[in-house]
C-alpha cells in the first residue's frame, strides 16, 4: 500500500533530522522513534482523507436536514438528494473497525472543519459530474466508486483552502500528496485488502528501519566510497541531502541483495530532482554510478531475487 519511493522519502527525512539535532538529545531509539512518527503521519493522512471524502458525501443528510427545517421551506429545499450518502464505499469505510479505532486514536474528528466541509460539498453539488451521478437512479459499483474519486482529485485536491487545511495540520503533507491519489485509487477499487490497523506492511516496515540504521551505522565506510567520486566538488558544499540520499543508494548496492541496482540508482535519482536542487539528480547519478562500477569490479555487490510469496 504505502510505496517502497515513500519509504525512502521517510528515511531520508529522518536522517536530515537526526543530522540536524544535538549529539547529546540523540538517545538510544532516537532514528526508530523519529522514523515511526514520520511513517505514522502517512497513514494519519491516508485516514483522514477518506475521513473527509466520506463527511463531503455524508454533508449530503445535513444539507437536507437544514434545508427542510426553514421556516418556509421551497420545493427544492424539500427535495435535496441524498443518495451519495448511501453510497456503498461509504458504507464499507464507516463500519470498518480498523478505521474506527485510527479515527480515535489519532483523534482525526477533532480536525473537522465544518464549515470547510459545507463549501466543498457545495462545489460537489454544482458540479456535472455530481448532477449526473444523482440523475442516475441505478447504484452500479463502478458509479459509486467513480463519484468518490472525483470528490478527491477534483473537489478536495484542487480546493486552496482544503489543501491549506492539510498543511495546517500535518506537517509533511506535500510529501505524501502525490501517493495518495495513488492509495485512495487503490483502496476504492479493492478496499477488502486494506487493513487500517497495518497500513503498512511488514516487510516495508522491515525494509524502513533496516535502511536507516544501515545508514547510520555504515556512515563512514559510505563516505570512504563516495568522497574519492567528488572530485572537484567539496564535500563541505554538497547539499546535504545529496549526501543523504548517496549514502542510502551506496547501502542498497550493498546491503539489501534483492533491490536491483538499475532501480536504486532511478529511485535516488528521481528523489533528488524532487527534494534537492535542479542538477542534483544528473550529479547524484553520475556518482552512483561510478561507485557501482568499483563495486562491482570487487565483486562487492551480490544481488538475488526476491523471494516469492
């Protein structure tokens, strides 16, 4: 569910972090606390989006509910509809025990901003693809899946003041952003496979914290390898996140046997367009690569094929 690309975007926070504290406030635990509330906050924001597709849907009850106890009521105050509230995926979302118990425990209610819920549900209202999914008195699955997906890509993802809500209240949301159209895709075409209370899987957890502490602990063997490559360039103005993201590529060569080499180096790569400056991702590249080819000449780097399952 949650991508190894995302993983590594985590860790490599966690590292930037970890560099920036004081020595003496890194205890024991410290990399595997920061790195657990980093991967947690993923799947808060995950939650939370479903949470707030399901209240735009469910305002449809409210809406309703307030129209028709005007004093004076018209005939279209009387007649709002609200068959998206009884959308199936609603349904299935709202009666999930996993999702119950991470709405409590991360306390997402409390987020809720009513008003801004209204003025999305009021851009969903005027909306064709609203009108014509309410002009459908059929419920097919693939209907219900489709007005739910356009309730986020285009009412929640493309409102300012939703977006300025989720940075208000996560801190790396622009992070995440792009994976979770990707998740909540996913989830509304096999929501029977998610399971709230594991939102991300063993292995990826696994394969997280042993990139992290591999980094940490093979710090200095990394840099032996990667200052010789640097040339002209002084380590010293290296963007620190290039170093980073270096290092983590030079202990996947090394240490993590089923991650094809080809696929580091792209995945580095792309991080670094993203997260670094506009030429770090050619300079990151031609240094791993160069690396890679040294390794390789000493028969450094074993790779095999993931194990099926």
């Amino acid at each position: 569910m949650i991508s190894r690309r995302n993983i590594r975007v985590k860790v490599m926070q966690t590292l930037y972090a970890l560099e920036t504290m004081e020595q003496s406030n890194i205890k024991p635990g410290t990399a595997t606390r920061l790195l657990n509330e980093k991967l947690d906050q993923t799947c808060q924001i995950f939650t939370y989006l479903l949470y707030s597709v399901v209240q735009v849907a469910q305002y449809a009850e409210t809406d309703a509910q307030t129209r028709a106890s005007k004093h004076l009521p018209s005939a279209e105050d009387l007649q709002v509809n609200t068959k998206i509230a009884g959308n199936e995926f609603i349904y299935q979302i709202t009666n999930d025990k996993g999702f119950q118990v991470n709405l409590e425990q991360w306390k997402m209610r409390q987020l809720t901003d009513t008003d801004l819920i209204r003025k999305l549900y009021n851009i969903l209202v005027a909306s064709d693809a609203y009108k014509a999914y309410i002009a459908d008195e059929t419920r097919t699955k693939a209907g219900e899946k489709e007005i739910l997906e356009y309730i986020y890509k285009e009412v929640l993802a493309k409102s300012e003041l939703f977006v300025q809500h989720m940075e208000d209240n996560f801190l790396h949301w622009s992070d995440d952003e792009e994976m979770m159209a990707i998740l909540l895709g996913n989830y509304f075409n096999k929501p029977h496979l998610f399971n709230f209370l594991q939102l991300i899987s063993k292995e990826k957890l696994d394969y997280a914290r042993e990139l992290l502490l591999t980094v940490n602990d093979k710090k200095e063997y990394c840099l032996e390898l990667i200052k010789p490559k640097l040339q002209n360039w002084d380590p010293e103005r290296i963007a620190a996140v290039d170093m980073l993201l270096m290092e983590m590529g030079v202990c996947e060569f090394l240490y993590f046997p089923t991650i094809p080499t080809k696929v580091t180096i792209n995945e580095y790569i792309d991080l670094a367009k993203a997260y670094s400056t506009p030429q770090s991702g050619q300079f990151i590249n031609g240094i791993l690569d160069n690396i890679l080819k040294d390794l390789e000449k000493e028969s450094l780097v074993q790779k095999q094929d993931r194990p099926k399952k």
